[in-house]
C-alpha cells in the first residue's frame, strides 16, 4: 500500500474508495483505510525516530546502591588527557590525600589512569599499612597529563579497565569530554555512546560508579548523567578543583555509611629526611673535594722564594748615640783640632 502523499499525511481519513489488484476488486471501507494509515504512520515513527533515541541514550542500569560499609575496594579512575594539564596538580593532591580517609579501615585501593588508552598503575593496595599507603601516594604523585597521541579521552577504555578489578566502588574524575573510543581508538560521536555502554556493563556486575566533573565545560554534565544516573549530588557530582577534595571524602563517607567527620583527615606531607641527608652528605663530599685540590696547588707550587734586599720587611737598626754621649760628658777637655795633624 502506498504511503499518504505530502498533503495527504498521518491523521488524514479518505473516503471509501475501491482499488483492483490483478484484476480482482477489493472494496475498503472508511473505517478500514483510517486503522491501515494509523498502523502505517506508526510504524514509521517508531522505525525512524525509536532507532534515533537509541542511539542518544544507550539503555541505562540502574547505579547500585551505596556499599554503606568498610572495608572497600575503591577505584580511582583518574583522567589524564591533555584537558586536566591546567588542573593536573590539584587533582594529583587530591586524589593523593583521599587515600588517607581509608588508612583506618583496612580498605583496598586501586588506581587507573587513562588518556587515548587506559592503564592499571595500582590493584589492591592495602591503605592501612603505612609503606603501602606511602608508595601508592608516591605513584600518584607520578602521574601526569598525557601528550601528543596519548593525550585524547577515552571513557570507554577506562570503564573497561576498572571492570576486571571487581571493585565496589568507582570514583571517576574528569573534565566530562570524552572524544575516542574503541581499541584501537578512534574519534567520533560515538565516544558517549561507547562509554555508556561499559558503564552498564560495570554497573550490572555491582560496581557504583560516581562521577567527579572538575569545571565542566559545556555538555560536560550529560555525559556524566549518561554513564552514573540521573541525581546530581548522588550519582555525580560537579566541583572546581578547590572543592575536589570535599567531593571525593563526600563520595568515601557515603561509601562506608559513616559522618564525613569521622574519616581520618590527609596526613601531612612526609618530611624528605633521606633525600636531605643525602643532599648534606654530597655537599660536604663536594666541599672536602674542593679543599683537598686547593692544598694540592698550594703544594705543587712549591717554597716561596727569598724576597729581595729591599723589599722585606727590615728589623728597626736604629743607631745607639749612648756611648758617644758618655765619652764626651767623661773627657771634659776633648782635644783641640788645632793639635790633631
């Protein structure tokens, strides 16, 4: 049956007519011709604009529920595209010092970084031992923002990576702009799409996933609405860099069901008392050096020569007149110069 021309569309009702197909003559009826365009017009709508809706908004899972427990298997997901350079720093402390709300609690933390690709820096770290803790912190404080080929922002692969680690909770931190996908990665509008994807994969297997946006750019907010659920505050949050550290202890209190107030503060920075010894043990081997060449020229240039008649220092030789003075006060009459020859 032919579609409805132009002027004659969806919600027209003809009159009865009649049509002949091959010859055989089939009479439709009015009420007949209106459910047949209905059903037409339906279906079209549904075809086209149904399969347009799917792609926008991938089917969405549900976020588990908060654990409300501790010990934790926490996932910092941490971006590190060429976008967070500006704010890399703050995000590096804070991610740091949120290491520290867990220290009492024996909890598991595991970190990823991602860019063009992702990568697993950290699985399972026992925060509650005081080594581990301090050399977790010290790989966060490695981490960078990506460069060159490495630098895009791939959600996807990320959400992918934290999956295999079977964590109860995700933190991910982002700008809120992923633009590849896929591995290989490859650009395109898709990204969103792909990424949401994976988070319900994620979300299925009973992972929360709580999305940070760090000053989001426009559209930034969607796409975490996208991949965590529809409640900010709760599903994702949005935040500068100065109250990202607030955000993540806000995100680690809700996790154990405990009052923020009650999760160990950051600790304060480590004093670098090997580094400092070291760099005095070198200055000193450097200035023990240094005195050691200056005595060996002075004793490589030998004795000093005799200073010239002249030019010393001269003792006082002064002329004593005593005697002089005594043998004319002892001889009253000297002798007259007349007599001398």
């Amino acid at each position: 049956m032919p579609l409805a021309s132009t002027r004659r569309g969806c919600g027209y009702t003809p009159p009865a007519s009649s049509a002949t197909t091959e010859s055989i003559p089939v009479h439709l009826s009015k009420p007949l011709i209106s459910r047949l365009i209905t059903i037409t017009c339906t279906t079209v709508v549904f075809t086209v604009f149904g399969d347009l809706h799917s792609v926008a908004a991938q089917p969405e899972v549900a976020n588990p529920h908060w654990p409300a427990r501790c010990p934790l298997r926490l996932g910092l997901v941490i971006d590190q595209s060429s976008s967070m350079a500006p704010r890399f720093d703050d995000v590096r402390t804070a991610a740091r010092n949120v290491v520290d709300s867990l220290r009492d609690k024996k909890s598991a933390v595991s970190i990823i970084g991602f860019g063009t690709d992702a990568e697993v820096i950290s699985q399972d770290v026992d925060v509650s031992d005081d080594d581990a803790r301090h050399e977790l912190k010290d790989q966060i404080d490695a981490l960078d923002a990506h460069e060159g080929d490495a630098s895009a922002t791939n959600w996807e692969a990320a959400l992918i990576a934290a999956r295999s680690l079977h964590l109860h909770v995700v933190i991910l931190m982002t700008d809120g702009l992923p633009n590849v996908y896929g591995n290989p990665a490859q650009e395109g509008s898709e990204a969103v799409t792909a990424a949401a994807t994976a988070a319900n994969q994620l979300k299925s297997g009973g992972t929360r996933i709580a999305a940070v946006g760090i000053d989001l750019a426009p559209g930034g907010e969607g796409n975490l609405r996208i991949i965590t659920g529809p409640d900010r505050g709760n599903d994702y949050f949005v935040t500068d860099t100065s109250g990202l550290l607030h955000q993540l202890y806000v995100i680690v209190a809700r996790s154990c069901d405990v009052p923020i107030t009650r999760l160990p503060k950051p600790e304060p920075p480590d004093f670098p008392w090997l580094p400092t010894i070291l760099g005095a043990l070198a200055g000193l081997a450097l200035l023990t050096f240094i005195a050691f060449l200056l005595r060996r020229r002075g004793a490589a240039a030998g004795p000093r020569a005799p200073a010239r008649a002249g030019r010393g220092v001269v003792a006082d030789q002064r002329i004593d007149h005593s005697h002089l003075t005594k043998q004319l006060r002892g001889n009253k009459n000297p002798p007259s110069t007349k007599d001398q020859p």
